[in-house]
C-alpha cells in the first residue's frame, strides 16, 4: 500500500499511486508461424518472404509474404475472374448478407482481432478494442446497408460497380482502414485486390479467416503482402480499374503521376496537418481533453492528428499549464496493457523520422516539453512532446511528424487563428473549441479542411464522409460519398 499524503487537510490520497499492470492476454491469438498470399480464396505460398515484429518488444512474430508483380497479376485475375462470374450481377440485398455477415463475425471474434492488432502495431488495446473494431464492424454494417439501395442513393444514375478495385493501407489503423476500404468496394459489387502496409500485415492476413467463415465466393477480396514494390505493381496493373490509396502525400503524388491518362478511377486520403484552434471563451478543461485525445491518441499515427495547436493568448498560460500537467499523467507502455494511454512507436524507421523532425524542432528554437517518464528498453518509444514558442516557419509547424508531439502557436483574433491555420498545404481536418456557435460555424465554413470538429477531436462514424483538400487528397470515404468512387454511371 502506498504510504498516504495527509498534508493541508485536503482528502488522503496515497503519494506515489501507480496503477498496477493490467496486460490482457495473448493466449485468444493463434499465430501461424508464417502466411502465404490469399487469392481466389485460398492461400498460396510467396516466393519470397520477410519477417514481421511486435514493434512493443522487437519480437518477431511471423513470416509473411512478399507478392512480386506475378503474385498480384495472379490476385487481380482471380478479381476478375470472381466479378465476372456472378459478383456483380449478385443483388444487393444478397450483397448486403455477405457484409452483414462479416460485420457480426468481426464483432464475435472483436477481442482476438484487438489483442493482434496492438500486438502487430504497437497501439494501446483500450484503442484498438474501443475505437479500431467497432468501427471496423460499424462500417461493413453500414455500407451492408446500402448494398440494396444504390439506385436510391443515386436516382435516375443507373449506378453499376467499377470492376476490380485496387487498394493500398497504411499501418496506423490496419483493420479500420481496410474496413473503410472493403465495404464499400463490395456494397457496390465491385471485387478488391487489397495490399495492408508492411509492417502491420496480420489483422488483414487473419480478416481472410472472417471471410471464409462468411463464406464470401472465392476471388471477392484477395489480400497480397509485401512492401511499397506490391504497391506499385497493384497500381501498374492494367486490370485494376480504381486505385485507392491511404498513406503519404510523397506516394500519393507519384500515384497520381503514374495513373495520370490511364482512365483509373483513383482516390486518395493523404497527410495532414490540423489545427486545433482553442478560444479563450471554452470550457478549458474539456479542450485539454481534446487536444490529447487529437495527438496522443494511437502515438500521434494519425493523419488527420491535431498536431498545431492554436490557443488564443489570453488563456495561452492557463492551457499550456493544464496540458502540461494532463501529460504526466498519460501512461506510456506496454500496448497489450489496458491502463496504456501511449503505446509503441510503429516501426524503426518511423522512429527514426520522429526524432529528426523534434530534433529540428530543437535547432529552430522552440522550447521542448517532456512528461517525467520511463519508455521500456526493447521496441521503438517516444516521450509525448510539447513543442512551445515554435514560429509558423519551423519544420515541426509546416511537416507531418506523425508521432505525439504537439507544436504550440498562438493568435489574437478569429481571422489571424483562420489565417494560420489554413497557412499549410495540406487539408484533412480541424478542430474549434469555443462556446459560440456562431463562431463555430464562422470558422468551419472558412477552414479549408475535409472535416471540422467542433469541441471535440477524432470523432469517427461510418455514415460521416472523410477526406482532404490540398494535399491531403481528394475523394471521400465513409457516409454516402464513399459509395461514389466505387461506381459508374450510365447516364
Ligand atoms: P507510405 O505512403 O509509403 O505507405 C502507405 C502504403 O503504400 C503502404 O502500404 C506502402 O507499403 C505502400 N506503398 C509504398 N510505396 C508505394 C508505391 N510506390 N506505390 C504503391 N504503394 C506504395 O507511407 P509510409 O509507411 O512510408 O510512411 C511515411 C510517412 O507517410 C509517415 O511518416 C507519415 O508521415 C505518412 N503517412 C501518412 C498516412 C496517412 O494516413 N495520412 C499513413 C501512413 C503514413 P509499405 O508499407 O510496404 O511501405
């Protein structure tokens, strides 16, 4: 027991309180020692392989395949082959069964699904388990929904699938991003050649185990591993017919490049920058909860992370101070453990990129904050930071470090925060924190930013649309226009 505090009178309280380990048990997941590539419904073996990690430990946890050029020619032949043959001439309503079916099998096995994902990715359980499955789930049933219904969502349009979609992930929400991908690609009939990132391959290695049990036909969904070069030749390829891509601006423009005159349809959700701008008339505490949650949250791996944070100077002071002491209570460590606020960096090279920009930070001039903290000795950790007095020139206001570490700036007025902020050349996603909703609205209307939260931060649903401006993208995923860029019209 840990001795009490009785100092001033105030209520005991024990001194140096911790919470004791609270790690949720790997036994719910069966890895295989390695996977093959899935396509046309079964699994077949890689000529060449490599091995995946726990980024938490540096454990190696399988061996997974490498799909060369070959491999993905085989997957797209089996799309084609599965959309030809009955796929997308299916109804939708016996679209929707298979789709409802995967949703409930994600949501019975959401445990098994979690536990790997943090094992494989390095991000806190609470998260995974509380935000990455549910909405996971939450959009194979939404987009169920539509299966039946496009002719209504879409009148007079005679909306008809695109053919076989080629799809890219990133690796900061392997499962949910391969949701956001799959369901609506499938809602529309069209089949999908999937490829996860390579560090992070194994939810999607085990979602092949979700669709044989939905007994999905065999071809729909075919998912190849490897790195960028499986990538390239999933967009190179002359059967796919829409490329849509989830990672960074870099990749995203030679996509672009490379499919420019090509006829593919293509989407893509790049970087971001956000800003999270905080008025002097909110409720402060409820913005510090806020600005936490918008870049601490999965280690700052998140495109559209709240990584500018603008506070208005009169309540500069009072904001930085709050947030500086919510910080030391944030938990760093062992991702499988439930108490776990920040986990694992993702990988290596990420790490590597972290502490470049924060070191260039330090260079610039601006003042680095730190919370008291132990990272474990294996794996790949980074303190969350607070960068203060940082000018809107730095590298750490201007780049998307894609890590936890927050860049403070300041304004007077609503123009000079909309100024600022809109000063990027990206366009994800904002945040305003103000009691007004008059200047909520002001402000959203004027942002140039895919989404607008208005006090609150990385709120997701299926049925709302998400995307970019600028360079962080064009097309929408999620709610009604995500269903658009799976489908052709003949009008
Ligand atoms: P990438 O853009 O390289 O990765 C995204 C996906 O694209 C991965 O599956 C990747 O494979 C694949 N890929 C890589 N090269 C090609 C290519 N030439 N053609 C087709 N597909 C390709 O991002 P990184 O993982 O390298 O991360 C780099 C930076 O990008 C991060 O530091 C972060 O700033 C940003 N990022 C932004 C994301 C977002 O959601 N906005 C998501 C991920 C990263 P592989 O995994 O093998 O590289």
């Amino acid at each position: 027991m840990a001795e009490l505090d009785r100092t001033g009178g105030a209520p005991a309280v024990p001194a140096d309180w911790t919470y004791a380990p609270a790690p949720e048990s790997r036994d719910i997941v069966q890895l295989r020692d390695r996977y093959g590539l899935f396509v046309g419904g079964k699994w077949i073996e890689a000529s060449e392989t490599y091995e995946t990690i726990s980024p938490a430990s540096e454990e190696p946890l399988a061996v997974i395949g490498q799909a060369t050029a070959t491999d993905v020619d085989h997957a797209v032949a089996a799309a084609r082959t599965a959309f030809a043959d009955g796929w997308s001439s299916l109804p939708g309503s016996e679209r929707a069964k298979y789709l409802f079916r995967v949703a409930r099998i994600l949501q019975e096995r959401a445990r098994e699904f979690a536990v790997l994902e943090s094992l494989n990715g390095g991000k806190p359980i609470k998260e995974s388990r509380d935000v990455d499955l549910p909405l996971a789930a939450a959009h194979f049933f939404y987009y169920a929904g539509w299966a039946d219904k496009l002719e209504y969502a879409f009148p007079n349009r005679r909306p008809r699938p695109v053919g076989v979609a080629g799809q890219i992930i990133p690796w900061n929400f392997p499962l949910l991003m391969l949701a956001w991908k799959i369901a609506p690609a499938l809602a529309c009939g069209n089949t999908v050649v999937l490829k996860p990132a390579e560090t992070t391959p194994l939810t999607a290695l085990l979602f092949c185990d979700v669709l044989r049990q939905a007994e999905l036909p065999p071809g729909v969904v075919n998912i190849v591993t490897g790195d960028g070069r499986t990538g390239a030749a999933i967009v190179d390829h002359e059967g796919v017919d829409k490329i849509a891509f989830t990672g960074s601006t870099e990749v995203g423009k030679a996509i672009q490049r490379q499919l420019a005159g090509s006829g593919k349809k293509l989407t893509l959700e790049l970087g971001g920058k956000a800003a999270n701008i905080v008025f002097d008339d909110c409720a402060l505490d409820q913005a510090v909860e806020g600005i936490v949650n918008g870049i601490y949250f999965n280690q700052g791996h998140v495109c559209c992370a709240g990584s500018r944070l603008f506070a208005q100077e009169s309540i500069y002071e009072p904001l930085v101070e709050k947030l500086k002491r919510r910080l030391e209570t944030l938990r760093v460590g062992d991702p499988l453990d439930k108490n776990t606020d920040v986990g694992a960096i993702n990988s290596a090279m990420q790490l590597d990129k972290i502490r470049e920009l924060v070191q260039s930070g330090r260079d610039e001039g601006a003042e680095i904050y730190q919370p008291p903290c132990r990272l474990p000795e294996k794996g790949y950790w980074f303190a969350p930071t607070v960068f203060t007095n940082v000018a809107q020139s730095y590298r750490i206001a201007q780049e998307e470090i894609f890590g936890p570490v927050l860049s403070v700036l300041t304004f007077r007025t609503p123009e000079e925060a909309l100024e600022k902020a809109n000063n990027t050349p990206y366009g994800l996603s904002a945040g305003v924190w103000t009691e007004k909703g008059s200047r909520i609205l002001w402000m959203a209307q004027r942002l140039r930013a895919g989404v607008v939260w208005a006090n609150t931060y990385n709120r997701f649903d299926p049925t709302s649309p998400f995307g970019g401006y600028k360079e962080s993208g064009f097309g929408r995923e999620g709610g009604l226009h995500g269903l658009e860029p799976y489908l052709r019209f003949d009008e």
